[in-house]
C-alpha cells in the first residue's frame, strides 16, 4: 500500500508556510522530496482523452515507437510527458514544456507530422485511437494549456497512481478576472483547501493554477481561463476532494465562474522524461 502523508516516516517541515498561521498537519508535513514550484516562463498542455492506451511510455508500443522516436530527436520536445488514464479507460497526455516557443512549436509540428492525413507518423497515432473516432486536429487536441503560472503549492514526491484533477474554467468579466487572480493565488486560499481535505480524509498533495495562453484568450474575447491541476493520492481522492472543493468554495467559484466549467480526472501511469 502507497505510504500516504500520514505516515510519520515520510513527513518533513514545509518551510513555504509561515509558521504564525495555523496550519494543517498534512501540510506541515509532507514527503522528504518536496518538488520545487513550477519556474516562471514554462507551460504546460493537457491532452483530450483520445487513445486507447498511453502512447508515451517506455517501452512504447511497437506501432507507435516511430512517433516516440522521432519526439526525442524533436527540437521543440516537451521535457517532461505524464501519461493518465481517466476512469473510463481512455488515456491522455500532459506535458510540460521550457517556455511558449517550444510549446507553440510543438503543437505545430504534432499537427504537420502526426495529425494530418498523410504524414509520418499519421498511422502511429491512428493506431492508438478508437477505430470509429476521428483523428484529433491542433484545434481540438487539448483540453487546455497553460502559460502563466498563478501558484504552484505542490509538494511531495510524485508516485505512479496518484490522480489529478483537471479542470478549465473561464472569469465572467475583467473584475472577476482580477479578483480571482488576487484570492485563488493566496496563501489562505490554499490553507482553506487544504484544511478541507483534511476534514475529509482526502490525500491531498497540492494544486498548480495556471493562466491560459493570453492569445487564446483574446480571440475570445475574455479573460483568460484558469487551468488548475490538482493533485490527489488515488482515484477515489481525487472525487472526493473535487466535491469538497465545489462544496467549500462555491460562492467564490460562482462568483468568478458562474458555474461553467470543464474537468477531467485521471491516475498516472508513467513520467517519461525527455
């Protein structure tokens, strides 16, 4: 059984919150490999769930071993790919990138050279979906991306099996862009998150909250949405901690939000560092 932050080997002070608020115990202490915040300027984008099994994994399966090849000669390669599975079995990518050049780039040379109809490795990733389901285009690749980090509080070594929670949601207007930027980036913000996943029993391992890249934003003509990743112990974790975020923080989320949002859960099956 995964040793969780209850157990008293596997706890060391988080020196990131300020010994004067009263804090929570699963995050005073958390695992020795604490992960450093995201650095300012890197993105990250999360895929649609659209294959029937992780692609990018080692060793990767022999009909798209091609494509993985040719993505760690690719100059404009993610660093890092986490492979998940969402409860249905569908698989996705999220993937993680130095700054918005190599992720622009990298979009664009998915599109030319494994998307489209034609290309090289366009069978590879036909292979890896559903018979009966069209190939993803760059436009409805993603669920979302993001490109401005908000606050990162993850902590913790990352396990295989642990679960995220994904979701995309868009502010109602300028002021409730800015307000949202204020308070979800807040030391009480979190401490409010956290004390409610303790409450409940939810192995809870912090949330990263990004900003969705401004030109998206533009051509919509709003705001630009927030992508949160929340990171949970398990599967049924992950469930838990999501209602009681919805539940505990709904007046703020309906008052940014409006309610409208899209989430994706989904258990990690392997980090490939590239």
């Amino acid at each position: 059984k995964r040793k969780g932050l209850r157990d008293p080997k596997m706890r060391v002070s988080l020196s990131r919150l300020s010994a004067a608020i009263q804090v929570p115990d699963h995050l005073k202490l958390v695992s020795q490999q604490l992960t450093l915040p995201m650095a300012s300027g890197r993105c990250m984008i999360i895929g649609q769930p659209s294959f029937k099994y992780p692609i990018a994994v080692i060793p990767p399966p022999p009909e798209v071993a091609p494509l993985l090849a040719a993505i760690r000669s690719c100059d404009v390669r993610p660093f890092r790919i986490i492979s998940y599975v969402e409860e249905s079995g569908r698989a996705f990518n999220c993937s993680f990138f130095n700054d918005e050049a190599h992720m622009r780039g990298w979009i664009e040379w998915l599109s030319d050279n494994a998307l489209t109809a034609g290309s090289q490795f366009h069978e590879c990733v036909r292979s890896a979906m559903p018979e009966d389901e069209p190939l993803p285009t760059a436009e409805t690749l993603l669920f979302g991306r993001g490109t401005d980090v908000l606050t990162d509080t993850r902590f913790g070594e990352y396990q295989v099996g642990m679960s995220i929670s994904f979701s995309r949601q868009v502010p109602l207007g300028p002021d409730e862009y800015a307000e949202m930027c204020e308070v979800a980036a807040s030391r009480e913000f979190e401490l409010r998150i956290a004390r409610c996943m303790e409450e409940r029993n939810v192995d809870y391992f912090g949330r990263l909250a990004m900003l969705e890249d401004p030109r998206a934003a533009a051509e919509r003509g709003s705001p630009p949405a927030l992508i949160t990743a929340l990171r949970y112990g398990s599967i049924d974790d992950a469930r838990r901690g999501t209602a009681v975020v919805r539940e505990r923080m709904g007046v703020e989320l309906g008052r940014w939000f409006g309610g409208g949002h899209t989430s994706l859960l989904g258990t990690a099956t392997q980090v490939l560092e590239l």
